[in-house]
C-alpha cells in the first residue's frame, strides 16, 4: 500500500486540440486550445474534463433549441425541419460553435437537429 495519497482520477476524452502560444484572450490561456483552431497551430492530443464538456454542450443544446423553437413557431412557407451546426471543443471542456466564416477550414463536430 502506497503512502503517497494517488490524485483522484477525472473522467475525460482524449481530444486533439491545437495549441496557440499567444491566445487572443489572455485570462485563460488553457482554453486557447480548441479542435484544430489555429492556422499554424500545433496539434496536440489533450484529456477533455467531461464534467465541464457535459455542462457547457448541455447549455448549449439548451439555449440552441430555444432558438430553433422561436424559429419553427413562425411557421410560413418554409418551416424550420432542420439544422446542421459544428462546434469545436477546447481544452478545458468549453463549445465554441463554428460560424460560416471559418467553416471551409475548421474541423468541428456536427450536431444535427431534426423535427
């Protein structure tokens, strides 16, 4: 028996995350790396933390789905049936969504939403 009391182990996923060596925003240097992000950015296989990915693609789902409630309410011609979005997961756990001005060259996750 050891003496030496074994930090807990956190439940992660292993990512591959590209690492900034000078993020835009300095106050969490941790979070600069997100799923192949940067455009010389080293790629990096790093240990995700689930509990704080659980929790900020939960708020995220949540807050999506509002919005795509408001919208398939307004009816119209053209009802909302569908929706196909990318998000990118950083090393600390955080859901960046992918915007169309970065998707021809970012890799993300795509959540599909279907009525």
């Amino acid at each position: 028996m050891s003496s030496a009391a074994e930090p807990p182990v956190v439940p992660a996923l292993p990512f591959w995350v590209s690492y900034d060596d000078h993020p835009e925003d300095e106050s969490d240097p941790s979070d600069s790396m997100g799923l192949f992000g940067g455009g010389d950015s080293e790629a990096r296989l790093r240990n995700v933390p689930l509990g704080p990915l659980r929790k900020n693609l939960a708020e995220a789902v949540d807050a999506l789905q509002q919005v795509f409630t408001e919208a398939a309410a307004r009816g119209g011609p053209l009802p909302l049936r569908e929706a196909h979005l990318s998000f990118q997961v950083t090393a600390s756990g955080g859901v960046q969504f992918v915007g169309t001005a970065q998707a021809q060259r970012s890799h993300g996750i795509m959540l599909v939403f279907k009525q």
